[in-house]
C-alpha cells in the first residue's frame, strides 16, 4: 500500500529554484533514506511533505490524500521531527507529551508512558528538557512522533546527539516499527554508515533533483558487479594490457569490468605470463555510490 | 479548540516571563498605595507656611524696598500663627487656618501690627487700637458657636450693595452649612461647599447665555460646572462623605489610571510572544504539523491572548485588593460614589464595584485592541523583541496623535483607532473628547480595525512558508 506519493515537486525561493522536478513512492514497511549532500533540498523536501512550505508545483499524497487540499486528513497519520527535535525546554519531557496528547484524539495516559518507555526516556521523563542532552531530546522528539500510532514516520536527521549506543537502538527501533507496525519511514541523514545497514530503499538527491533511487540491494548489486580486484605476481605490465586499469600497489590492480568478462581477462593474464592469485569483487559502501553519484559533497 | 486554548495557556503559566511582571505589579502596587497614604504632593502643596517661611527669609533684607510683600507674607504666616491659639479640631483653628475669614478688617489691623512691630510704622496709637482689636477678635471667635460665625458671616454678605457672582455662590454655600448643619473644619463636606462655591460662580457666569452659541470649551466648562453643582449638593443634602484620598476605595474609582501601565506590560508581554516564541525556538513546526488547520491554531491562541487580557486586570484587580487593604482596610469601600449623568442630568449612588465594573467595559475595547495588534505584529514579523517594541511605540504614540487631534481640528483623524477605543468618557452620558466622534461611530472603528487586522493576521499566517529555524 502506497503511503507517500510525491509527484514532480517543484519549489523556488526568489529565484532560486530549490526543489525541481522530485518524485518518488513510499510503501508500507519501506524505510527510505533520503540522502544528498548540505543544501541539496532535503529537508526543504521534508517541509513541503508536511505542509510547512507552500507547494509551487506538483503534489504530495498521504494515506491518498492530498496535503494542500486536505490537510488534516493528510497529516493525521504522520509522526515527524523537523531539523530539531521542537520541543518546549521549559516544560518537562512527560508534560511535553501530554501537551501534544491533547492535539490527537483518544490519546491515554498508559500510550505516553508506552511512547516513553519505547525510547528509554523513563528515568529522566518528570525532568524538565533544559537538563536533557541532545541525544535525549532526540529520543523526546521521537517518542512524540510516534504518540499517535502514525504509519509514516519523517524523521530528520534523527541521529544527530546520539552516542553509538543510541544509535544502534534507534536503528533497531526504527526496523521494528517499519515490520511490525507495518509503518513507512522516511529519513534523511548525512551518518550513511547508518543509513546503510537500516534502509531498503535509498534516495540520493542533489542540487534538488534526484539522481538516484532504487532499493539499496539492486544499487549496490549494480555497483557490486562492476568492480573487480586483481591479486598478481607483478602489476608492472598491467597498463600495457588495459589502459583503464588502476594500479592500487605492485600486486593489486582494479578493473571495471562486468562478471561475464572475467574468463576471458584471467586467460589474457595467465597468456601474457602474469601468475593471478585472486580476483575479488569490490565490497561497495553507500558512501561510494553516494560520492560517485554527487560528485563529493558540494554546495551550490 | 478547547484542548488548544488550554495548551497555551499551559505553556504561558510555565514561563518565568509571566511571574516575574506579578512580582513587578506587587511592588507597583505597595508603592502606588504608600504614595495614596502619606499624601505626600497634597499635604505639600496644601500647607504654604513652609513656602511663606522661605519667603519671608529673602525678603528679611530687602523689608525696607519691599515692604508690602513682605507685610503681606508675614499677614499670612500670622493668622496660621493665630489659628494655633484653638484647638486643632476647633472650628476657628479652619477659619483662620484657611484664610477664610469673611471680614477683611482683620487683614487691616494686622497689616498695622506687623508694620509697627518690624519698625515701619511709629504710630503707637493706631498700634495700640490694632491690638486691641486683635485681642477682641481671638475673644469673639472663642466664645462664638461655628452657627454663630457662619450667620455673622451670612449677614455681612448680605449687606453688600453690589452683589458680583462670587457673593451670591458664597451666600448659597453658607446657606446649604446652615440648612445641613455643617460645621468649619478640614473634611469632605467642607471641601464640597468650597466645591460647590467655586462651581456656582462658573455657573452663573454663564447665565442668560444661549447654550447654542458657546465654544466647546465653553460648552464644557459649564458642564462640568453642572455636573459639580448636582454631585456636591447631592452629597451634602445626603451626607454622603467622599472617601479620603488615602483609601482603598479611592485607589480602587482610579484603578485604570494607576493599573494602566502593569496591565498594558502585561497584555503586550503575552500576545507580543505567543506567535513569535514558537518561531524563534522552532515549536511552530511541531504546532503545524497536527491534524488542525492553521486558522485553528492561530485562533487558539488568540483566545488564550484575549483571556490573559481578563487574567491581567483581575490580577491587577487582587493584588491591589490585598495590597490596598493591608493599607487602609477595606472599610472605606463600602462607601458609595456618586454619579452624575450628562443626558438626564440626574445624580445617583452607585456602589465601588458597579462604578469598577462600568469601568473595565469601558476600557476593554482598549485592551482587546492593544492585544490583538501585539499578535497581529507577534504573527506577522515573528520576532518577539520586535512586536513589543512596536506595540509600545504604538501606544505612546499613539498620545502624540491624540494631541493633534485635539489641538488642531484635523477631521480625517477621527478615523484613527485610539482616538476611538477608550469608552470611558461615554459613561454616565458623558461624549468623546474629540469633535465629531460620537458613541455608534467609535464602537464602529474598533469593530472594524479588530477584524481587519485579525483577518490579514489570519491570512498571513496561513500563507506564511515556515524557513529553516
């Protein structure tokens, strides 16, 4: 079931074209992450999802309804923190739930202490949010995300304050949510270490167009089958044989080849007396596709 | 809509802002009622021998060239000096205290007394006969009723071949003392027979005269005139004594003139930030993001702003209670005012809560205006400091205009909001004090400013992008 559709957003500021042309699908059970480097539009994106900016063109559909013209129908199952966690710092974590308990219908008191207990925020919950570190107000913000039962969760740079440990619970809690309460989450992050080992779909997104998207599986297959590593006796002839190989030592050259190609160039190797000890595949990281795809990490 | 206007309400009793203009407002009040209780500028301004005493010590060298001012600041330091042969609480000690003796004779014998006495005069004779007068006059007055006194007084009124406005007003207020039987002495009624007194004299200054042919002014004075002749006559003919100065019911009939500033700080502190917080600390974003359209959001906090305006003057109201009661007691509020209506030209009682009451809704269009236009501005440039910096300009500014209008007779200005949204001159039939500005006509411009400036709130709010905070 389609929970977010984004069709052809467009959005300029002045004349500034911010968000161009940006598509794309969200079901239920996907965690989707949403990828590109600072200023590439993402959390501008985010806002306009949410309703927090005027959309100039194109649509945003959730639950199938549509964001500007059925707003609160709309944003009834949405859970989300934008930029920050936006909570009141001079009210204490568990009032802060309750304040935003009384925007929802049927909210009881047993779901927030639920919410609470979800994010490990039960010791420090009656303290008031100044003494809370980043990290807790991050698992705060979380916790009133998720207050009223959403099936979309927008989650923008949700790790940010939290120490490794927090970290791995947030991507467990995340994995949970998205198989068992059958949520769709999207979530925007620079960390892609992380991103990688929680989503199964990744959109990569630049200069406010998306240049990539696909589930990670596929995009990494696609980049998997491409690389190669050779381990040789010598690597001094190497460029005589393919000009496009790259020479990493005196033994190991890479080669951009597909995996069909392979007998063929162990064979040319062996005839041209070069002894092949290995050839591997190359082990691809999000972080790759992503700078071959951005081109590394400018701002325009 | 409820469960919204309670969250922010919540939230405005969770900040220290709100506390700390309390704990400001209580110290305004202990000082404003101090200041009701020592009388400190009327007492001053009141008891001239102090002033009389400095004066009299620069002329001591001058005597020779300014003899008659000299004299004559003496004559006056002399009677107090008289008055302080009686009893405090006499009759005489008030005659002579406040120079209101009716014969002009004793300012003669004094002149004479004092003139030989400093070495101005070597007339031993007429000296001696001034003294002697004197002693007769301290005599007479001790061994006189205050009845006697006043029909002496009557008498030689009376006698008075040319009798100008001042005489006939003297004569009647000496009338009403006897009728009601009021004695000379330093309380209320006297002061409304000298009210009374002064009152009359514009009134009949303006006898004969064709109503329609005076001036404004003019045509105020004499209202007002009328309006002190009614309440004064009404008062001595009941004997409803007015309440000290220094009394909790006097704080309380002048209660927006003191509140006023506190009440205002108040009102511009919440609806100045209740928008433009939530910008500034990123909340808005959270608040938008619920199932509740904008125009809800915004319409509920507005009227949480509209009930801290009411929170603002009951807390005003408590705290002056308490206050103004540990000062005076609470005794003097029982007494009544009395109320003079313009349009019937009746006089009434009516209690210190129903005149509080006409009051605030008098001065409540006033407050809701300065509330709305502090969260139209919150609203609109998102910045706290901003909004209440404007809307404090605004108000004090706002006299600036006002002082035009009544300076010059600028027409287009009536259309402007605060010459229009204090109703407290309306009450008890009374009129704007601005030309051509009528009751209908300003409950129209409040209306219509209150809804053009909530609608384009409500319009800029629902179109407003929320940027990167």
């Amino acid at each position: 079931m389609k929970v977010l559709e984004c069709h052809n957003l467009y959005k300029r500021f002045g004349k500034k074209e911010v968000i161009k042309d940006v598509s794309f699908d969200l079901e239920t059970g996907d965690i989707l992450g949403f990828i590109g480097p600072n200023g590439a539009g993402k959390t501008t994106t985010i806002k306009l999802i949410l309703g927090l900016q005027k959309i100039d063109k194109g649509s945003v559909l959730i639950n199938s309804h549509d964001i500007e013209k059925d707003f609160v129908k709309a944003i009834e199952k949405v859970g989300a923190i934008v930029e920050n966690p936006d909570v009141y710092l001079y009210l204490s974590g568990k009032k802060n739930l309750e304040l935003i308990a009384n925007y929802y219908r049927g909210i009881k008191k047993e779901r927030i202490a639920e919410v609470v207990k979800l994010v490990g925020l039960e010791n420090r919950i009656n303290d008031k949010v100044s003494k809370y570190s980043l990290g807790m107000r991050q698992r705060l913000g979380i916790a009133q995300a998720l207050l009223h039962h959403p099936n979309l969760l927008i989650l923008d740079e949700p790790t940010n304050g939290l120490d490794p440990e927090g970290i791995r619970e947030l991507r467990q809690l995340l994995k949970r949510l998205a198989k068992e309460e059958k949520m769709a989450i999207l979530i925007s992050s620079h960390n892609l270490s992380e991103l990688e080992s929680l989503c199964n779909k990744v959109c990569i997104i630049q200069n406010g167009q998306i240049v990539e998207q696909n589930d990670i599986k596929d995009l990494k297959k696609k980049m998997v089958g491409s690389i190669y590593y050779f381990e040789v006796n010598s690597t001094s002839k190497i460029n005589k044989l393919y000009k496009e190989a790259k020479i990493m030592n005196d033994t190991t050259f890479s080669l951009t080849v597909s995996r069909d190609e392979l007998p063929d160039i162990i064979s040319n190797l062996l005839s041209s007396k070069i002894k092949v000890y290995a050839v591997y595949p190359k082990n691809v990281t999000l972080e790759e596709v992503f700078i071959e795809k951005t081109g590394g990490n400018i701002i325009d | 809509m409820i469960d919204i206007v309670k969250n922010e309400l919540y939230k405005i009793f969770h900040k220290k802002g709100i506390y700390i203009v309390l704990v400001i407002t209580v110290l305004f009040s202990i000082l404003t009622n101090f200041i009701y209780s020592k009388n400190f500028l009327i007492d001053f301004l009141e008891d001239d021998t102090f002033m009389n005493e400095t004066i009299l010590k620069d002329l001591e060298d001058e005597k020779q060239t300014q003899t008659d001012e000299y004299v004559s600041t003496k004559v006056s330091l002399e009677t107090v000096k008289y008055a302080q042969n009686f009893k405090r609480d006499s009759w005489q000690y008030y005659v002579l205290k406040n120079g209101s003796i009716y014969d002009e004779n004793i300012y003669d014998f004094l002149e004479t007394i004092i003139s030989h006495e400093v070495g101005l005069t070597k007339d031993e004779e007429a000296y001696e006969k001034a003294l002697a007068e004197k002693e007769n006059l301290l005599n007479r007055l001790e061994n006189m009723t205050w009845q006697d006194y006043a029909q002496e007084e009557k008498n030689y009124y009376e006698k008075q071949t040319k009798k100008d406005n001042e005489i006939v007003a003297q004569l009647e207020a000496l009338e009403l003392r006897i009728k009601y039987d009021i004695p000379y002495a330093d309380n209320s009624f006297n002061d409304d027979l000298r009210d009374y007194r002064d009152a009359r004299v514009v009134e009949l200054s303006y006898e004969g005269m064709d109503e329609k042919l005076l001036k404004d002014d003019q045509r105020n004075e004499l209202k007002e005139a009328v309006k002190m002749v009614e309440t004064t006559k009404y008062r001595l003919s009941n004997s409803i004594e007015e309440a000290p100065i220094g009394s909790n019911n006097t704080v309380f009939n002048n209660f927006y003139n003191e509140y006023f500033i506190m009440i205002i700080v108040m009102i511009v502190l919440i609806s100045g930030s209740i928008v433009s917080d939530e910008f500034s600390k990123g909340t808005i974003k959270m608040l938008l993001v619920k199932p509740h359209s904008r125009t809800k959001i915004l319409m509920g906090k507005f009227i949480a702003t509209l009930l801290m305006v009411l929170f603002a003057i009951a807390s005003c109201l408590m705290i002056q209670f308490v206050v103004g009661g540990f000062f005076f007691g609470f005794n003097s509020l029982a007494i009544p005012n009395v109320i003079y209506n313009y349009n019937t030209g009746l006089v009434k009682e009516m209690s210190v809560y129903a005149y509080f009451s006409y009051n605030t809704i008098a001065v409540l269009p006033q407050f809701i205006l300065i509330a709305t236009i502090g969260f139209a501005l919150s609203t609109m440039t998102m910045s706290t400091s901003l909004s209440n910096t404007l809307t404090i300009i605004g108000i004090f500014g706002s006299d600036f205009i006002n002082s035009l209008a009544t300076s010059f007779d600028l027409n287009i200005l009536k259309f402007f909001l605060t010459l229009n949204w204090d109703f407290t001159p309306y009450l008890f039939g009374g009129s704007s004090l601005y030309k051509g500005i009528t009751l209908p006509f300003s409950i129209f411009v409040c209306l219509f400013y209150f809804v053009m400036i909530l609608f384009l709130t409500i319009v800029v709010f629902q179109n407003r992008d929320v940027k990167n905070i």
